[in-house]
C-alpha cells in the first residue's frame, strides 16, 4: 500500500522554527533597549545583597513560577558553588496566601507579605505580563511606602506598574509566552550577573 504523506507535517515543522526565532528576536530586541538597566539593577541586586538586605520575588500563575524559580537559583546556586543569598518568593507559601485571601482579599497577598517581612534594605521583584495585576500592583505600592528599591518585569504597553517601581522591564511583546520568556531570561542573566558581581564568577 502506498505510504500516505500528511501535509501538516511539514507545517509544524516550519510553524515550530518560526516560533523560535520569535522568541528570539523578542529577546535580541529587549536586550537591546534595557542593555544598560540590566546591568544596573544586577549593581542594586547586588548591594542590597553585600549589605544583609534579601530580595523578594512575587507574580500570579506563570510569573509566580519564575519568582520561586528565581528565589532558588538565588537560595541554592546559580552556576558555581558560593554563599547562600537571601531571596524570599512571595508565592510558595500556601497557608498564608489562603489566610490572607480568605480574610482580606486575593488583592492583599503580595501587600501583606511586604508589611511583614520587607525592610528598606530589600529589594522587591515584582512580575506580571500585563502590568495590570491588581496584588502585583498592590505589593509594589507597599514596597515602596515601606522603602524598597523595586523592580518590574512586564510586558506590552507596562501597564500601571511601570510606573510604580524604581526600575522596569518591559517586553516589546504583547503575546504572553513571548513575555514570559524573556522574564525567565532575564532573571537568569541578572543571576549570573551578580554571582559575578559578589563573587567573581564568570561565564
């Protein structure tokens, strides 16, 4: 019997390479234009960490996976062994996550972290592709008031959180998989960044 081609099977092929190199071009276009403040806030990462201060990490759904992500690569290891550093993500914790949703409201998680454990030494990571979301917004506010240097990493037009946190990221991407990747590129280059800074190391 004659083998049947499927013609979709080529399709995906081309369809699968042409996501890459979107992916990509997203991330050669973002490092482009944030060059110099990725090198700046791996500097403030970095001096907050020298001086005792921990880094906390927040973001609903996939952006709350990079902040655990993170917190660990900081906690365990990056890439060589050296010092554990002090990084808290704000959405591992499901007790008080649940308590503070059930009694105040799903918007106050990430505010009522930050009133209990952030100090004006920290630095706050705050991640949403949108930039919209409301307990994102919320933390990044409460950080703020309480001293924090903060940092967002968003996507599309930033929305209102680019212009709430000291340092911003934004995506030049309005598709969510192409955000979420060059976030979790990012925070792997700013980790590699200031394991350099802190202890020479080096790719």
């Amino acid at each position: 019997m004659e083998e049947r081609v499927n013609p979709k099977s080529d399709a995906g092929r081309v369809t699968a390479e042409r996501l890459f190199d979107e992916s990509a071009e997203v991330k050669r276009k973002f490092v482009r234009e944030n060059g110099e403040r990725i090198e700046r806030v791996a500097q403030r990462m970095a001096q907050t960490l020298r001086r005792g201060g921990k880094i906390l990490l927040f973001g609903n759904g996939g952006s709350a996976c990079d902040a655990s992500h993170l917190a660990a690569e900081f906690v365990g290891r990056f890439k060589e062994d050296r010092e554990a550093l002090a990084a808290i993500s704000l959405t591992t914790d499901m007790a008080a996550l649940t308590c503070i949703s059930n009694d105040y409201d799903y918007s106050e998680i990430f505010k009522r972290q930050i009133a209990a454990l952030g100090k004006a030494d920290d630095l706050a990571i705050a991640i949403s592709t949108s930039g919209n979301s409301l307990n994102v917004i919320k933390g990044v506010e409460t950080a703020n008031a309480r001293g924090l240097q903060t940092v967002a990493f968003t996507g599309g037009s930033g929305g209102k959180l680019v212009t709430l946190a000291h340092e911003s990221f934004v995506v030049p991407s309005r598709v969510t998989a192409r955000i979420q990747e060059c976030h979790i590129t990012l925070g792997h280059v700013l980790c590699e960044l200031v394991e350099g800074l802190l202890f020479g190391v080096r790719g």
